[in-house]
C-alpha cells in the first residue's frame, strides 16, 4: 500500500501538486487522459484520480449552455 504525504518521493510529490491543480482547475480528466499510456503509473498511487468525473461534469455544465446560447443566435 502507497501512503501518500508520507512516504512519497520527490519526483511523487510533484506529480500530487500537478493532480492538484488539474483537480482545482476541473480539468483532471484532460491531464490523467494525457499522462495514460504503457508507461504510465498504476491508478494505486494516484490519490486523486476519482477526480476526473467532477471534471468531465463542469465541462459539460459550463460548455452546454454556452453551445445552447449560441445555437438559440
């Protein structure tokens, strides 16, 4: 099991505040979608990854009425 703020590396550390932000900005799921890949770290050690639901439902209630507003012009 990965204890996250206590035993994290730097290199873990930096990408905790880059899930963060992304978290703070409702854009998670644009940068988890950039970061996936063969390489890429196991979903364990990302606390934060539940995160990119709440991002997809800002988007759409931020897009969909501005999409609507325009089609009603």
């Amino acid at each position: 099991m990965h204890l996250v703020g206590l035993l994290c590396l730097p290199v873990e550390y930096k990408q905790l505040g880059k899930h963060m932000t992304a978290g703070a900005g409702f854009v998670s799921n644009l940068m988890l979608w950039s970061e996936s890949g063969y390489f890429d770290n196991a979903a364990d050690i990302k606390p934060l990854l539940h995160l990119w639901s709440l991002g997809i439902e800002e988007q759409f209630y931020i897009v969909w009425p501005l999409l609507l507003w325009l089609a009603w012009k």
